[in-house]
C-alpha cells in the first residue's frame, strides 16, 4: 500500500536525472496511478465545492497528456507550465469563467517549463535543459494574453538550467536546483536578459543548492534543498543585484519552498513522508525563531511523497500537497494555523486563489488546470480536551470521559452563529454520537459513557462543528485502551492461542528444562542458523501494547563473523536488529540469560495496526534459549503515583526535558513536548534496563506536558536510592535522561 512505501530522495548529479526520477516515480508508478485515478473519482472535501476543470493539449505528435507543473494567476488568465522532459509549452488559459476555461495561446518552451511568473506586462518561463535545447528562462510578452510573444532566451549560467523564479523590480531571481547560489538577471530591457547579480551562502553547514526563492518586502527566503546540510536562509535585497545574508535556519530535512506574510514564514520539505510545514518568526529577519510546525490533517495515500508549495493571500495559507490535495490553513493567529478546508486530489504541483472564493489547482492527474470554490466557515475549533487519555480494561467499570472543545470565530468569513458541535466515534461501536452543549467563553462540553467491553486498541474522536450557513470545521482527538495483562506467546512452552507456522534450518523444543528464564521449561532452539514464526488467529491490536519483550541465553553458539539475530511482525516493513546493528541489544558472549525489550514504534508501522505473526529468524549456529516472548501492556500501573498537566503550546521540537528537582526525594516534575499528536511512553528504567515505572501510556495531543512522579514502581512501593533512566518515545522519537532518587 502506498503507506508502506517511504521514498528517499537520492542525490542527483544533474538535474535532468533529478527529473527522471521525478518522471519515473510519480508518473510511471502503477501504485502511483491506482491511487491517483481513485481520488479523481471521489474527490474529498471540506468547506470546498468543484467548479469547473479544463485538460490541456497535448504537444503535436504527444501521445500522451503530459504533467503540468506550478501555476501562476494574474489578471483573468492562469499561466501553467509542463515538466516532462519531453513536452516544451506554456498553456494560458482564461479562467474569467471558471465553470467554462478555456486555453487561449500555447508558447513552445526550449527546456522544460518548470515555473512561470507574471509581472505586469511580462511573464517568465524557467526550465531545465531537454534534448531540444539549453535550459534557462524565457522571457514572453504578455499584455495580450491570447497573443504572447517571445522576447528573449536566457541560458542560464549553471548548466542545468532553472528551477524555480522569483519577479520583482524588474528583476528574475533564478534558483537552479542543482548548481549552487542563484542568479540576478535584469529584465530593464527584456528583449535584452543580463545578469546583474550573483549570491552564494557564506554560511557553513548549508549545501547551496536553492530550490525555490520567495521575496517580500525586501526580503528573500530561499529554500535550501538538501537534507541533512539544507534549511532556510534569509536574505536581504533592498539593493536588487546584492543578495545579502542575515540569517539561516537549518532544517534536517532540508526545505524546498516558502512563502512569508505579516511577519513569519512557512517552509517545507519535498518527498518527505512527514510533511511538515514549518513556522518561523521573522519580524527580526537577522534572528529568526521557529515557533511551530503543521501538517495537513489528511494523508490520503499515506503520506508517500508529502507536500509541495504554498502559496499565502489575504491571511489563509493555500498548501499544494502531492497527496493530499489543496488544503488551506487560516492564519489570523499566525503561528498557530488552523485547517479550514481541502480538496483531495492527486499529486496537486501548485494552488493559487483567483476571486470570490475560487482556487485554481495545477494537478498532474488531470495534467490540467481544475477550478474550485473554497467558503470559509464562520467558526473554528481551536482545541480539544479530554478528561482521560487512558483507559485499562479489566480494572473496574469505565469512567465517563469529559470533552471540551474550544470554538472562535474567523475573522472574514460570512457571519453565522454555531448551529451544533457533536462529537462522533465512527470506527468504535458502542460509542453514540453525542451533541456537546454551549458553555461559556466558546466552549462545548460533553460526557462521553465508555462501555466496559470497549475493543482494545486507539479510538478516534471526530468533532464537528456546523454554523448556520451550513459550513463545517472538524478536529480531532483520541484515547487508547489497553489491556490489564500482557500478551504471552511463550511461557512454559507455546501458548494455546498462537501456533508455530514456520521453521526453517533448526529444531525446536518447547520443553527444553536444562536452561529456563522463568516457569519450569523455556524454548530450545538448535540449529544452522533459524526462522521461526508463530502466528495467531485473534489478531492483537499492536496500539493497546507498549514493546515485544522476551528473554534470550546464548548458550553455546557460534556467533561467526557477522551474527544476526532479528525480529520483526506481519509482513516485515520494518526488521529490529536484536544483534547485528549499529548497537547489539545483547552480548553473545555472555552465556547467561539477557532480556530484550523492543518498543512497538520500532517496527515501523506507527503502532496502529493489528499483529497476526512474530518472526523471530538469524544466522546462530548450534544451541541456545529463549523463554518469556511476550506483548507488554502499555496499561500504567496501579501503584505509580503521576499527575499529568498539559499547557496548549505549540513546541518546535519534540523533546524530554530534564526534570527538577534532580536529585529528589518525595517528587519530581518531568516536562516533555510533542510537536504534533502522537501515542507517547514515558517510563523510568533501573541501569539493568528493567522497566519499573510506566508514567505516561497512550496518544497526546500537541503540546507542552509536566508529569509529576512520586518515586513509587509499578508496585505501588517505594524504589531505593540510585540512579535511574527516565526514557520518552513517540513514533518518531526516542530520547533518556538520568535521574537520581535520594532517600
């Protein structure tokens, strides 16, 4: 599934390599076009109606439809571009019409045609070089649209030509993509193109390599593609041929594009599955501070290649996303951006409003142009809240669960009072959707009854918000129930509910007495290396439990010169090196019994899923045990005392801070941020590696947390003076820290 697959974006040499696997991966993909054919077919939406959509033309002697690329409006006319190395046009199109566009002039490009930009009476195509010639920019008189004329070709300094293009004061700022730095052409007299002006960063850490540049008010933001050496970089262009540095901001990822407006920017990564948009604020433009990060709150195809660019008008954020559509975000609290509204469709290049309400779409699936019209609602959910994040099955009847949801209106929308805010559990039976009754200051409120045989696993909470003009506004949140007792696969020989359906290049007994971890019998494996599975009708949902734990002797093994042993469930997205990585959970050395614990995030597939098999294979020679492989709970104990506080920020990292007091006696406080929604552990370790305290268990919202934690272990007694580690892990993220207890 589309989900499954995460992308790497490899180096590119040049550009038009760059630009085949662009070509391959996006256009020729057969999971690529399953999906993509689906979302034409049943296009998701919120607050945004179809309008209209026009299919370009196809090149003379083109079989196929090639791929648009970005879009840009000016006037009554949408210019767009193709990226296929083998189609070479300019399309304008009279969009007056939005139901009815029509294309009104085609312009052969040289190169590719990348990105188009319009200033007034000129427009400027930038491309990369095709076997028909050089890349560079072309230079087009547009004060008739219907009857454009080329007034000059720039070939570009660097060799593969241009990227991207930003237009100001008769200016072309050039980002090439692949050569280092960008280039200034002056456009005085654009029948003659010069360049005027060159920039490379100073800065070290960064590659160089600009993929886009925006400017506002004498500001550039220019978007450092490469991952790991890559960010943004702030410029200052009062002069227009002096490009000067102020300051830089990296970015692991890398960013590919940015637009800025009232004082903070929004920047993203290309082929990035996470598909962050990052904030930052930039009223001091020589010391940026990140301030937050967003995402779409829809991945159709599962985030497989993430999001592109963003466009910002009139305090919305209009964001192009591969696979996700055209989502758009309002802005009036800037770092802090709610979703409003989308339109799913596929792979979605570039997005621009036009007026009244209408937004044009670049969509390669369509290799057109598609009109949209996009109402605001009249409100917003601004947060949610709910009284328990938590829930052990087993323990008692289940409490009610109190929501709160935090409602404003936006500013610019058609006015309306809310009409109703309910709240719904669409993939929980036995949950009724409720209405959530007024309050005061905007909120909603609501119990929820959670019935005591409530399925295992995450649970979902949708709630929307409908005004009077019949607009809606969504949110989300959830809870996670887990069970009382762990998962035993092996104990004391195999347990009933799972079976042994694959062995292969060993022998195994179930009964094996000379060695045993724990019980009276532990498992006996010999073998010329091994592969076991063991399966299980009754499918555990894999979100209800915090690790796969088992205890393993190495016996008399022969380790030889590259060991492996390896762990990993269903169909294997993701294999746990329990020896063989970077850092060996165990020593074959040591022939004594080790415990390994393997938290579900490590196995790939986000914890949200249900486990039918456990593989556990390697390349041992000879004879050894293992013995208690069991699914840990993730149910908080009775015994630990922790009291949780959630403050509604927006962190710009994820990320466990350091306790205070440290060293402490009676209490400690223990903050940690999330920079998104996420299932979270917080568990504190003895230096034996032994988990003796589960503080935090389950799905958090975004936000600044403080867990208070008494010093008790999950028996409810108190521990003894020592050290400890104290160890934060999301889906993303693992980090510990050393705390000391004084008694």
């Amino acid at each position: 599934m589309p989900g499954d697959i995460a992308l790497t974006r490899p180096a590119f040499h040049s550009q038009q390599a760059h630009m085949r696997w662009i070509r391959t991966t996006l256009v020729s993909s057969p999971v690529w076009m399953m999906a993509t054919i689906v979302l034409a077919q049943t296009p998701k939406t919120l607050n945004v109606e179809f309008v209209g959509e026009l299919q370009l033309n196809r090149p003379a002697g083109q079989l196929e439809v090639p791929p648009t690329s970005d879009i840009y409006v000016s006037g009554d006319y949408a210019y767009i571009g193709t990226f296929a190395i083998d189609a070479h046009e300019l399309y304008i199109v009279d969009v007056s019409d939005p139901a009815q566009m029509a294309l009104v002039a085609t312009v052969p490009i040289t190169g590719t045609a990348h990105d188009v930009k319009v200033d007034g009476d000129i427009a400027v195509v930038a491309g990369h070089p095709t076997d028909a010639g050089l890349g560079g920019i072309t230079v087009i008189d547009v004060s008739d649209p219907r009857e454009p004329q080329v007034l000059s070709k720039f070939t570009a300094p660097c060799g593969d030509g241009v990227h991207n293009v930003f237009l100001r004061a008769r200016r072309a700022y050039l980002a090439h993509a692949s050569c280092p730095g960008l280039t200034v052409v002056d456009l005085t007299d654009p029948s003659n193109p010069a360049v005027s002006g060159t920039w490379l960063n100073t800065i070290p850490g960064f590659s160089n390599i600009i993929h886009d540049i925006f400017v506002l008010d004498d500001i550039a933001y220019l978007s450092d593609i490469v991952s790991d050496v890559g960010g943004l970089v702030i410029a200052d262009v009062s002069d227009p041929d002096v490009v000067s540095t102020l300051s830089t901001i990296s970015v692991p990822e890398g960013t590919h594009s940015a637009a800025a407006a009232d004082g903070y920017v929004y920047y993203n990564a290309e082929f990035n599955p996470g598909s962050a948009m990052r904030i930052a604020d930039v009223r001091d433009p020589s010391n940026p501070v990140e301030v937050g990060q967003i995402r779409a709150g829809d991945f159709v195809t599962g985030s497989f290649l993430g999001s592109h660019n963003p466009f910002i008008q009139d305090g919305l954020l209009y964001w192009a996303h591969y696979d996700s559509g055209l989502r758009i975000f309002d802005l009036h609290n800037p770092a802090e951006p709610i979703e409003i509204g989308y339109y799913v469709t596929g792979n979605t290049w570039g997005v621009q409003p036009y007026r009244d309400g209408i937004v044009l779409i670049s969509e390669n699936t369509l290799s057109g142009v598609r009109a949209v019209r996009f109402t605001p609602p009249a409100h917003a959910i601004r947060s949610l809240d709910i009284s328990e994040y938590t829930f052990v099955l087993g323990r008692g009847a289940m409490p009610d669960l109190q929501i709160t949801a935090r409602t404003e209106p936006l500013p610019g929308a058609a006015p309306a009072p809310i009409a109703s805010v309910s709240l719904s559990a669409p993939n929980t039976p036995g949950l009724s959707e409720i209405q959530l009754t007024a309050a005061e200051d905007g909120q909603f409120v609501g119990l929820v009854e959670i019935p005591d045989d409530i399925i295992l696993g995450r649970h979902a909470l949708q709630v929307l918000l409908e005004d009077g003009n019949g607009r809606t506004h969504q949110a989300t949140t959830g809870f996670t129930v887990y069970p009382q007792d762990d998962v035993v696969i092996t104990s004391d020989g195999l347990d009933p509910r799972w079976e042994q359906t694959t062995l292969l290049s060993a022998q195994v007994n179930y009964e094996a007495t000379d060695e045993v971890f724990a019980g009276s019998s532990a498992i006996g494996i010999d073998g010329f290396g091994f592969n076991v599975q063991w399966s299980t009708t009754d499918p555990v949902p894999a979100s209800a439990y915090r690790s796969l734990r088992f205890a393993i002797h190495p016996g008399d093994t022969d380790p030889g010169p590259r060991p492996a042993i390896n762990v990993y469930l269903n169909e294997r997205p993701t294999t746990v090196k329990v020896v063989g990585g970077a850092v060996p959970l165990i020593d074959l050395e040591k022939a004594e019994w080790q415990e390994v614990e393997i938290p579900m995030s490590d196995f790939g597939f986000g914890g949200d899923f249900d486990i039918e098999h456990v593989v556990f294979w390697g390349t041992l020679r000879g004879s050894f045990h293992v013995d208690e492989f069991r699914l840990v709970t993730g149910a908080p104990s009775r015994g630990t005392a922790v009291l949780e506080e959630r403050q509604q920020t927006q962190p710009t990292n994820s990320a466990l801070g350091r306790n205070y007091p440290n060293p402490f006696n009676a209490e400690t406080i223990i903050p940690f941020e999330l920079t998104e929604a996420a299932d979270v552990t917080l568990t504190v370790f003895n230096l034996s590696g032994q988990g003796v305290a589960d503080l935090v268990q389950g799905f958090r919202l975004a936000g600044t947390y403080h867990a208070r934690w008494d010093g008790r272990g999950e028996d409810g007694h108190h521990l003894a003076s020592g050290t400890y580690l104290l160890r934060l892990q999301t889906g993303t993220l693992t980090q510990t820290r050393k705390l000391l207890l004084l008694r």
